[in-house]
C-alpha cells in the first residue's frame, strides 16, 4: 500500500514550487492529496494539481462535491505524512495558535501523523520575533519545521527565507517518517475484545471488555510503520484505519484465526479477554422463562497456552494478566506457564480503571525476571509504552 502523502500549500509566491513538490512525490509512487488555502489560489490555479495527482483539491471546509464525508477529518485519518509548503508566516501563526478556520488548518488539526512545516517568506518576517516564537512552539509540540533556503527572494532582497526546493523537502520528510516508523517490515498480530458464547439465539455470556487497550496497542503499532492484523471480537470501538481486521464472536473462532494467523508473525500481542468457558449445548431456540435453569459450561481452548508452545525462535509473544489480587504471583505464575516472553499486569481492582475506562495500571513482567511499573495512564500512551518495550525486546531477540 502507497504511503498517503497531503500537500497543504498556502498563499505565497513559493506555491508554484508545489506543483513541482506534488509531482516529484507522485513519481516516487505516493498517494498523493493537496488542500490550498484560498489566498493559495490566487498564486496557482486548483486544477494544476488536480492534474498531477488525479485527485480533487479541497479548498473550502463545506464544499459538497462529492458523497457526504467529514473530508478534514477522513483524510486526517488517512494521511501518513503532511507536508505545508510554502509554509507562510500566516500559516505557522495559525498552527500555533491551534485556529482552524479553512480545510488546511482543520485537517492540520485533526491529523496524528507526522508534520512537516516548508516556510517561505520574506527575511524579515522569518527573523521576526513572533514568527521565531511560532517555529519554536511548533517544535516543541513535534511538528518539524524546516529551515529556509538562502537567495533572492520575490522581493528582491536577498537573504534567507526562501522555501527549500522540492528535493530537498522531500528529503527531509522521508528522514523524518523513517526515523519515526522504526517498525517498518515488522508483522504484528494483536487480538483486541471480548468474545461472546452464545446460550440461545437471543442470550450469551461475555465480559466487560470494551477493546480499547488491543486496539490501540494496534494503532501504536501502525503509527510506527508495522504490518499490523487486529483479530477482534464484539467491540464499539473505531477499527484502526490499516489494520486488516478480522472480525470473530466466539472463543472458537478468537482460537482459529489466532492459530491461523501467528505463524506469519513476528510479535503477537494477545490483549482479547477470551471466555474461559462456553455453554455445553446451545439452544436453537430462545429459552423461556420458566423454572429455575442450570448451565453447563466446558472449558474453551487455551489460546494463549497455545501460541505459547506453538512459539517460534525469533516470535515475541505477549499476554495480558486482569487480575483484582495477588497480582504479581498471578501474573508471573502465567507468564512461565504459558511461555511469555513480556506480560502486562492490569489491575481491573479498581473502578476508575482496566475495564470500560479510557485508562489502565499496568506493570510490565519479563521472562528474564526483571519488571518495569508503566503506571496509571490513558491507554493511549501505555499502548506507545508497550510498542517500545515490545520494538527494543525484539530487536535484541533478532540480534541473537
């Protein structure tokens, strides 16, 4: 899959660049989407770059050219790369003022993917102490800011400000995503969810698992530039946007397409809180109230248990521990029975965190013996904690 590539481009004179910019990208083989701030348009004309890259070009947050879409927001999603060139002293004021009032800057917004500011401007308005002020504040949230080129610039001074030239551009973007998707060529297999045994067609037992954690350990591990397959049971949560999804219900079909699917892994993260049993028999029909009824259950496979002895050399493998007391024990005794190499302790003890919450309290056990106290965090940023541990335990597997 082609990286997806957005060019915003706003209103200088170096816009004319950005057709050469677009065009360089398209010929390495990018997906490539431009927005143009209306001051943009009266520099170069839309259908330039429609024409390079075959796609339409968003200029006005409310346009309806094509089927009902929150384009700012489905193309932030889609985007793995942003690059604002030229980047006017108006346009680097907005981002670091968080004002979004056009597609650009809304998108700007909306995006997580790495951003690269191309500014282009008069030598005077780039040394000026409000747009240094800018730079740095937009350095310090993570964007990347480029350094101006040296020239005649359209005013006819000649110093620094210029907007550095295409190659270069995408010199520096390409150095930035690779050094940020350090997991590029890694396969990833995470399981995500509960799973739900069915009792009767209306009626089946569950667990409170909301799949927020399985899946955004699978984002960590997207944004890093991992092939990453998510196997999820019944969940409300949105699917990461490059996962390939595999949608399953019961522990049996979690097991199939876990068994299935690691052979072809590298690091395999089972996060799903699978039912440890299912009903022995399942009526067809739904079951009316009645007398008292009594159900039996028999113990569903092992999944976990089973990758682990399945487990190959260079495979990392990776298991969750929910437990509400004697945590260590519980989730060392786990670790070595199921031949874990790295398992998380989650403390569902607690009613503000673990299940249904947006945070987790996690503690990290390695088969060396050694352990790492991640904390109480939204499981956004536990899940980037993890990708480190799981990137740094696997490169030193590898490099046996």
């Amino acid at each position: 899959m082609p990286l997806t590539v957005i060019v915003g481009v706003s209103g200088g004179i170096a816009a004319y660049k950005s057709a050469y910019l677009v065009s360089a990208l398209k010929k390495k083989g990018y997906e490539v989407h431009v927005l143009m701030t209306q001051n943009a348009l009266k520099f170069v004309g839309a259908v330039t770059f429609e024409t390079l890259t075959g796609n339409a070009v968003l200029t006005d947050t409310f346009e309806r050219k094509e089927e009902y879409d929150v384009k700012h927001v489905s193309l932030a999603k889609k985007a793995d790369m942003l690059i604002i060139a030229p980047a006017t002293a108006d346009i680097l004021a907005k981002a670091a003022a968080g004002i979004a009032d056009d597609m650009l800057t809304t998108t700007l917004l909306a995006t997580s993917c790495p951003v690269v500011f191309a500014p282009a401007m008069n030598e005077a308005m780039f040394a000026d102490s409000a747009t240094q002020h800018n730079v740095s504040l937009l350095k310090k949230r993570g964007y990347y800011v480029m350094d101006t080129g040296q020239g005649l610039l359209a005013c006819g001074d000649v110093g620094s400000g210029r907007m550095k030239e295409p190659d270069e551009i995408i010199d520096f973007a390409m150095h930035v995503f690779k050094s940020l998707h350090d997991m590029a060529g890694i396969r990833v297999l995470v399981s995500a969810g509960p799973t739900r045994e069915m009792i009767d067609p209306v009626r089946f037992l569950s667990n409170r698992s909301t799949g927020k954690m399985g899946y955004a350990i699978a984002q960590a591990a997207i944004n890093r530039g991992a092939d990453v397959t998510l196997v999820s049971g019944p969940v409300a949560v949105e699917a990461p946007l490059k996962a390939k999804m595999m949608h399953v219900v019961s522990a049996a079909e979690m097991a199939s397409q876990m068994l299935r699917l690691c052979k072809h892994a590298d690091i395999i993260v089972m996060a799903a809180a699978v039912a440890d049993y299912t009903p022995e028999t399942v009526s067809s029909l739904k079951i009316k109230k009645g007398a008292d009824m009594t159900l039996n259950l028999v113990r569903t496979k092992d999944i976990l248990s089973e990758l682990g002895a399945s487990k190959k050399d260079n495979q990392l493998l990776m298991g969750f521990a929910a437990e509400t007391h004697d945590f260590e024990a519980n989730a060392k005794t786990k670790m070595n029975k199921k031949n874990l190499d790295v398992i998380a302790l989650n403390d569902v003890s607690r009613s503000d965190e673990g299940f249904e919450s947006d945070r987790n309290n996690i503690i990290l056990y390695y088969k060396d013996g050694t352990s790492q106290n991640l904390g109480s965090e939204s499981k956004t940023i536990l899940s980037q904690h993890i990708m480190d541990v799981l990137k740094k335990q696997y490169q030193k597997m590898t490099a046996r």
